[in-house]
C-alpha cells in the first residue's frame, strides 16, 4: 500500500485555500485515488491562476 503523509497533506492544502484544512481518511488504495485526483485538481487551478 502506498503511505500518504497526512501531516503534508493537511498543511499543503491549508495553504493553498489560505485556511486550516483537516484531513480525515483511511489509508485505502480508494483514498489514495482521490487525493492523486485532488493534487492534479489543485495543480490544475494553479496553471490557470498563474495564466
């Protein structure tokens, strides 16, 4: 399975929506897919941001 830094995670998304952001989820390969999803979201309003 692969281990997601939750820690990281919280901090990296408090800090993009500028406001403390909580993750709660089980460390599922069900999990691991939607965070994959989130980042390429985020990273996604990034480029659209900056353009």
């Amino acid at each position: 399975m692969i281990e997601i830094n939750k820690d990281e995670l919280q901090e990296n998304l408090s800090q993009y929506f500028n406001h403390e952001i909580y993750v709660h989820f089980e460390m599922t390969n069900g999990a691991y897919a939607a965070y994959r999803m989130v980042k390429q979201l985020l990273a996604l309003f990034e480029m659209q941001k900056q353009s």
